[in-house]
C-alpha cells in the first residue's frame, strides 16, 4: 500500500476544507492525511479513526475561535461600508427603509386583527364537541337558519339522542334591568338569563363560587369581577344580596372574570333562566317560541353530519315537522361562518388576510427594486474589493449583510410603528388587541420570516450575481449586465402596480357592495325613530299619553305595535281566503299597528284607503292592510274588498303597501298583513326632530317617569340597532379601504425611488440634450416615458382580473350591486395620477436643471 | 521586548531545530518530544496564526510532494524577529533560573 492511496473520508475532508483558514494558511488537509497514514500504519484503522474523529472535533473547536474574531474585523468594516452608503444616498435609504416598514406595520396589525377574528370563541373547553342548536326553517316562499331556537328542543334532544352529553340554554339577547344593594342603584343592560349547565358547559370562568352549582337556586345571581367591584367595592361578594328591579332579592352565588372581548357573548350579569320564565309566563318546554339559544355538548368522536340526519328523520317521523328542524352548527365556527355554510364573515376575514400578503409582496417588491437598482452604482466598489484580494464570498457576505441591516432597521421600525399605532387601530376598529410578544408570538414570526424573505430575495441578487463580475471589466466601467437587470425590474414594477391597481378597484368593488347592502331600500326608513317598551302604567292608558307625547316641541309621530318592528314578527300559515286552494298554506307575516304606523315608518299606501278611517279612534275593527307580494299571492285584479280569515276572525282588505324588507337579516320580503289589535301593543315609537335631540329627550324622560315611576326610561335609537348589523361589515369595509390605501402608498414611495434612480442615471444625457437644443417638456417626457408605461400596463392587467374577482366575490350576497365600472378607470387614474407626479417631479427637476452642472459632474 | 507564551516559545524552539523541515505534523511530534504532551491542531494553528501575523514566522509553500498525496506542504521558518524574541526568551531564562541549582522531583 501506497502512501497515496490513504485519504481522509470524504466526510472529514469535507469539514477541514470548510476551516479555509486553517486550509489556506497552514494546509490542514496534509497534515491531517499524513497523520492519520501513519498511525493507521502503526495502530490500525480504529484508532486512526477515532484520532481523527477526536482531532477534527477539536480543531473545529480552535478555528471558531480564530474565525470569530477575523469575522469580527470584517463585520467592522462591512458595518462602517453599509452605513456610509446609507448615508451617502439618504433619500434612497429613507424610501427603501420606510416603504418596508410602512408595508410590515400594516401586515402585523392586519395579522393580529384576524387572529383576533378567528380567536373568537375558541376559549370554552371542549369548543370543537360544543354545537348551537339553530332552526332550520323550511317554508313555502322561504328558507333560512335561525340562530334562534325553541326552548324545549334542548332537553328533547338530550333525551332522545345518546350521541349528546349535555344541553343548556341561554335566552336570546340582552335583558336590561335595575339593581340595588344598600343604597346603590344601577341599571344593568347585559344581563343574561342561562341553565344551570350554561357555566360548565361554555367556559366562562369562576373567580369565586362552583360553577357547577352557581345557577342551580331560583334567585341566584352570577356577576364579573367589574360589577362586583361596583356594588360591593372589597367586600366579599359571595352570598350578598342585590334587589332586582326593587323586587326580587337575588343572592351572588359567582363572581366571573370579566368575559374577553373575542366571545360571542358577553355579558355582565348572568341569572337563571327559570328565574326569567315565571316573570314572564314563557313555557321553558315550549316547541314554538324562538327566542332561545340551545347549545349542545356532543360525546366525544360524534359525526354531527350523522346526527343532523338523525335529527331530521326523528322530526320527520315522530313530530311530522318539516318546516322546521333544529340543526346542529359547531358553535367554534359561528362567529365566522353563515350558518347555512354558505360564507359568512370569513370572506371579510380572508379577503383582509389577502391584503395583508399583497402589502407584504408590494414593499417587498419595492425594497428589491430599490436595492438591486442603487447596487448597480457599486460595481467599482466589488472591483476594487477584489483586486485588494476580496473573495467572491466576501463580496457576497458584505451584501448580505447590507440588506439585512437595513431589514433590521425596517422591521424594528414596524415593531415600534405597530405598538404605537395599535391604539388608534383599536379604536377605529372597535377592538382590543394587544402586542405582547409572550402571549402571542405569531407578528414576530411573520415580521421575522418577511425579513428573511426580503433578504433573500432583495440581496440575492447584488450578492450572487455582482460578486461574479470580473474586477477588469467592472473597474472600466463595463457592466454589461444592465440590461437585462432593468427587464426584471420592469417586471416587477408592473406586477407591484397591478396589485396596487387592483387592490384599490377591488376596495371600491368591495366597499360599492358592502355600501349597498347598507343603504339598501326597505321600503321603509327608521331614521330619528327611538322606541321603548310599553309596560307598567303606561299601557293602560297609551292613547292619552300618546297625545302628550305629541304636545312636546319636536316629536313628529308617535306609534305602536305589538312585536318589535322590523325584527321580530309573527307568522302563521293558517291564513285563509275566498277561492284560496285548501292545500296551498304560504306562511304569512302578521304585525298589529296603531293609526300612525304606516306614516312614522314611511311606508306607502299603494292603493286603497288606510287603516283606521281618520275619524275612528274606537279600537279593533276588521280592517287589515296586506302588502304588494300577498296581494300577487292572493292574485286577483282587484284585491281590495277581498276577506281574509285567521284564528276565527274575518278581516277585510282595505289597501295594498309596498313591500316591505322586515328582516334586514334574512332580505327577503314576506307576504305581511297590518291588523289592529290594541290589546297587544307592545312597543312605542317615537319619530323626532333631529336638531336639539337633548331637550326632546328630556320631554320625553319627563312624561314617562311621571306615567310609569316604577321603571327606568331606557329607550334605543332605531337606526343604532340597525346599524349594529352592519357593524363588522362597515369596520371591515374601512379596514380594506385603509390597506388599499396603504398599499398604493408603499408601491409609490417605490416609484419615486425608481424615477430618482433613473433621472440620476442620466443625468449627463439630460444635460447633453439640453445643451444640443432639446427642450424641458421633451426631456421630462423621455424621462418618464417608460415608467408611465409601465403603469399602463398594469392597467391593462389589472382590470380584467380585479373584474371577474370581484364579481365573483359579490355572487355570495343574496342582493348584489350592480359593479360599478367607473371604479377600475378610477382606480388606474388614481395610480397613474400618483406615478406622474412622482416620476414626473423627477424628471421636471433634472430637466430644469443647468446643464453645466450635470456635465461637470464627475 | 517580545514577550512569547509558553506554547509560542516552544513552537518556535522547534522551527528552528527542524530548520528546513519545519511543518504541521513534525512541529507537532517535537513538541511531544519535548514536553510529553500531545498539542491539538486547533491551538497549534492558532499559535502559528499569532506568531505569523507579529512577524516571528514566514511560511512557504513547497512544491507538491508524492508523498502527500500531491498535496502541497507549507514549512515555516523564523523571521530575524522570530530569532531576536527567542534570543530574548533565552535571556529571561537565564536570568531567572541562573542561581537555582537542579530541584529535586
């Protein structure tokens, strides 16, 4: 054997050529080989290897030594290098940095916004086995899924179906009342009334008493942290006792932790639901009134697609019910998603998330742009390095480092914006998100991913492929790459402005949609319109109060009616007519009103004569109004004079309204008859002035308290409540507008970096044209030629893709708006605009400038 | 005054007595030779680092040679400045062991 033949195994060798010092200086790699031969020689291969195995290890240990403070000299002065290009092109530095910045703080607070949305409700224990019992509601000209369910089908479900553990109820909203310990007395307006099971079937944690027990006693009461602060200040408030409604003593049996702003419910107050239903007369195993939420808990490993069609079959069968069937919803999902699986809010939700990453993209794009633009500038510097003795990897490294410096720079810049801005955030958007690193460590990851991304892409570039130049080449001044460089920034400029383009028609396209759901024809309008109950004193004796009512200064009208207009109704498929098919049964929309109804809501008398004859105050006649759609359903020529009868009573047809949307929800119109019924008028409404709304108010406050001294005057503003469903779609709707905004704002910061980076480029060529005769309108038009282009371009391409997505997007609304075209040209102008300026400012300054100065400049 | 680590006095004692065959794997046996202690590869290119950046030592690269596998082998010798620190060395030895006489152990 030959001492050739003995080499190290490729996988030492390996390692010791990575030492290049060691390798370059000392020749580590013969050392080690003539070594290892001879103890091989001497000892055998065992021991050689394990010298070797030993040996390398050490020396690796020894070199990082060596190699920690050589990279530290180096770092020093890529560090000095880096920082006095920064300094020597400031503006370039400031758009660079500032655009990725702008770019990362949108991204992070985008980010924690859908975090939040899609954390909603996700804290209950148990949440993916926990189900809300909807209504599935199946009538002739209808079919929705109510949230909303009967009382009763909660434990009729439990018993029947082994598959669920555990039911529990919760009544449907918010119930207002007043309470009073000691001397102190509040009105309370987020009471709910729950289950015994409701504490430990959805996770609302206990500071103080057993959940499980809390809600088992008639009159006991389960309150937050901040309320028992209220009444009780430091005492203990187990076992205290607070007066409902100057009635009924309740005893604390729970003090919650104040329940997080990501829960579907919220409340502050939580008392039995039994405790509810005597004071109100509902039967708590009603199958018919819906005005409950039933929640279920299934055992673990339970197809609820199977259930759901046990569920049904069951109600088919036994019940003979197929207008109704509860259906079970994953309660994890509510928040985001329809209940009919159809969308939901989720599409919001995705489509911030896609602007989040279009952001992202656009000030990476810019940030790549600018880098391997001003790069180019350096190809002496890489020239001069390597005829010092720099090695390409050298080059490489000082790159890198470069644009992660300034990607440091940038993303600490984002980490500090985004703090800052995250309480203006919150307040637009009505919500409490925090920035607490421990908690949450998701913005850090994605702050820290898009700069590795950003590095990567950004400084590959000058790293890889202008640390290959040829120092002899580049030192002349012939970097013969320019051009090809310049098609990949061209690219890149268009694709960057047809986000930017399409992320602002697609935020008009967006915001056209979401404005006219809002704004939406009713067919009736319920502006300056406040309601109250009618309850206590104020009942009986409605119509002379109503008259007092109308002696304020201010009030235009004052109605009634029985259920809460437009939410709430009552319908029944029992209606019948003169000639009706017996087996046809449309479910029809009944509302009892008083004489003022039609004319406070703005609803318009088609034909016919209204519903009480002006001078007939008497009460309860058989005149009814029906709407336009029952009027199509009755189908005669001339409906009016038509008989309807209903629950034993006849009714004659007097006139025909409009149709109405009643549930703005659901946005369908029902077939809908007005009746008056003067027993059953539950609500009043009173239609106002707007100007000098306290003083009306006062009067208003005045007169009631003195009917009805028992109860609190609390009254709502009809529109508030309106608008509180169109409250995430309008939030959301400012949300995509202020990215869109954001975005066209990053991709122009990158413009103007680009158009200073061209003019400067030919600085001497403006000033040869000047001096041969050209004139300054020429030259900026040269200038700019070619990056107006390109904005054009995306134009081209951004119109027709933004288009169809939106149109698209619009087919998961029941009403969809007609697109408005001018959105896409305005958006382009908006662009375009933008770009002209900047590109335009530029060029305007080179040209205008003396020619002696830009020909002297070298 | 140069002042030289032990490990650095030894290094160059042994460049210099390998006089023209001074490289890796030799300094390293004398060095074993001398003190009994085998010195790792890391700290002796690390000592060699140091001393060649002060000027004590220069390297040559020698032709490749057949019996390192082609490779080439890089000998040291010592600088005019590399023999004036250990003459100077030496000086310190003497004076600070001259009067001891031979300890026992």
């Amino acid at each position: 054997m030959t001492m050739q033949d003995i080499q190290l195994p490729k996988i030492f060798r390996w390692v010791l050529q990575r030492l290049s010092v060691y390798e370059y200086e000392f020749s580590i790699i013969g050392d080690f080989e003539t070594e290892y031969a001879e103890i091989r020689r001497n000892s055998g291969s065992l021991v050689a290897f394990l010298w070797l195995f030993w040996s390398t290890i050490q020396v690796v240990y020894y070199y990082s030594s060596l190699s920690t403070y050589w990279s530290i000299v180096m770092l020093k002065n890529y560090l000095k290098v880096a920082l006095r290009t920064l300094q020597r092109n400031k503006l370039f530095s400031i758009i660079n940095i500032t655009g990725l910045a702008i770019g990362l703080t949108c991204v992070v607070l985008l980010v924690l916004w859908i975090q939040d949305e899609v954390s909603y409700d996700q804290f209950h224990k148990d949440i993916d086995r926990i189900y809300l019992t909807a209504a599935h509601v199946k009538k002739s000209h209808v079919e929705y899924i109510d949230p909303s369910s009967v009382p009763g089908v909660g434990p009729l479900l439990e018993e029947v179906f082994p598959e669920i553990e555990e039911s529990s109820r919760f009544l449907y909203g918010a119930r207002t009342y007043v309470f009073r310990y000691g001397d102190k007395t509040f009105t309370e307006n987020r009471v709910y009334h729950g289950d015994p099971e409701a504490l430990t079937l959805l996770t609302f944690p206990l500071i103080m008493g057993n959940p499980e027990t809390a809600l088992q006693d008639y009159n006991s009461i389960v309150i937050s942290e901040r309320i028992a602060k209220k009444y009780f200040g430091n005492e203990d408030p187990l076992g205290k006792i607070i007066t409902l409604n100057d009635e009924y003593p309740m005893t604390v049996t729970g003090v919650m932790k104040e329940i997080p702003a990501n829960s579907t419910f919220r409340f502050d107050i939580l008392t039995p639901l039994e405790f509810h239903a005597d004071l109100t007369g509902q039967n708590l195993d009603s199958l018919t009134n819906e005005n409950y939420f039933v929640f279920v808990r299934l055992q673990a490993n339970v197809s609820v697609t199977a259930l759901n069609d046990k569920i049904r079959t069951f109600y088919a069968d036994r019940l003979g019910s197929e207008e109704y069937v509860p259906v079970l919803r994953p309660f994890a999902r509510f928040h985001l998603h329809s209940l009919d699986e159809g969308g939901g809010s989720i599409i919001q939700v995705r489509m911030v998330g896609f602007m989040a990453a279009f952001i992202l993209l656009i000030a990476c794009i810019n940030f790549m742009n600018l880098t391997t633009a001003r790069s180019g500038k350096r190809t002496k510097e890489i020239g001069m390095r390597k005829v010092i003795g720099a090695f390409r990897k050298d080059i490489v490294k000082q790159f890198y480092f470069e644009t992660v410096l300034m990607v440091v720079i940038a993303t600490v810049t984002a980490a500090i914006l985004a703090r800052l801005l995250l309480p203006i955030f919150n307040r637009l958007f009505l919500k409490q998100l925090t920035l607490n690193i421990q908690q949450n460590p998701t913005p850090l990851w994605i702050l820290l991913t898009a700069g590795f991304v950003t590095v990567l892409l950004a400084g590959s570039y000058p790293a890889l492929v202008m640390s290959s130049f040829l120092p002899i080449r580049v030192i002349k001044g012939l970097s013969g790459t320019a051009f090809k460089r310049t098609v990949f920034r061209k690219i890149l400029v268009v694709v960057q402005f047809t986000l930017a383009i399409g992320l602002i028609a697609g935020a008009g396209g967006v915001y056209n949609q979401l404005t006219y759901l809002q704004n939406m024809d009713l067919g009736y309008s319920m502006d300056n319109i406040l309601y109250f109950s009618n309850r206590g004193e104020l009942k009986g004796r409605y119509e002379t109060v109503k008259n007092e009512f109308l002696g304020v200064p201010g009030i235009e009208k004052v109605t009634t009616s029985a259920n809460y207009f437009p939410f709430s109704r009552s319908t029944d498929s029992t209606w019948h007519w003169e000639g009706k098919d017996p087996t046809f049964k449309p479910s029809i929309t009944w509302l009892a009103v008083d004489s003022d109804f039609l004319d406070t809501f703005d609803i318009k008398l088609l034909n016919g004569d209204p519903l009480w004859p002006r001078d007939d105050f008497t009460g309860t006649t058989d005149r009814i109004l029906i709407n336009k759609k029952l009027a199509g359903i009755i189908g005669r020529k001339d409906v009016i004079g038509t008989r309807l009868s209903y629950s034993g009573r006849n009714y004659k047809v007097v006139g025909v309204v409009e149709d109405i949307i009643p549930n703005p929800k659901w946005r369908v119109d029902e077939p809908l008859v007005f009746l008056q019924n003067p027993q059953r008028y539950n609500f009043v409404y009173v239609k106002i002035r707007s100007d000098d709304m306290m003083k009306i108010l006062a009067g208003i406050r005045q007169i009631f308290e003195r009917v009805n001294p028992s109860f609190p005057f609390e009254y709502e503003f009809m529109d508030d409540d309106y608008r509180e469903q169109f409250n995430f779609v309008r939030r959301t709707r400012a949300l995509i507008a202020y990215s869109a905004l954001f975005a066209v704002f990053v991709s122009c910061l990158g413009l103007f970096g680009l158009a200073a980076f061209n003019t400067e480029l030919r600085t001497k060529e403006v000033g040869i044209r000047k001096v041969l005769g050209s004139s300054v309108s020429r030259i900026v038009l040269l200038l700019s030629r070619e990056l107006i282009l390109l904005v054009l371009l995306a134009n081209v391409i951004a119109w027709p893709v933004t288009w169809y997505l939106v149109t698209k997007w619009e087919k998961d609304f029941l009403h969809q708006a007609p697109v408005n075209l001018w959105i896409f040209p305005a958006a382009g102008a908006l662009a375009f605009v933008v770009a002209m300026l900047t590109v335009g400012y530029q060029s305007a300054k080179a040209a205008a400038a003396n020619p002696i100065k830009s020909l002297r400049y070298e | 005054m140069y002042e030289l680590t032990r490990n650095e006095e030894l290094i160059l004692l042994s460049i210099w007595k390998l006089k023209g065959n001074a490289y890796g794997v030799t300094i390293r046996n004398n060095f074993k030779t001398v003190t009994g202690k085998a010195l790792n590869y890391g700290s002796l290119y690390n000592t060699l680092y140091r001393l060649a950046q002060r000027g004590f030592v220069t390297t040559n690269e020698s032709a490749p040679l057949s019996r390192q596998g082609g490779r080439r082998k890089i000998l040291y010798a010592l600088t005019s400045l590399g023999e004036k620190a250990l003459a100077e060395a030496q000086k310190i030895q003497r004076l600070a062991w001259g009067e001891i006489p031979d300890l026992p152990g």
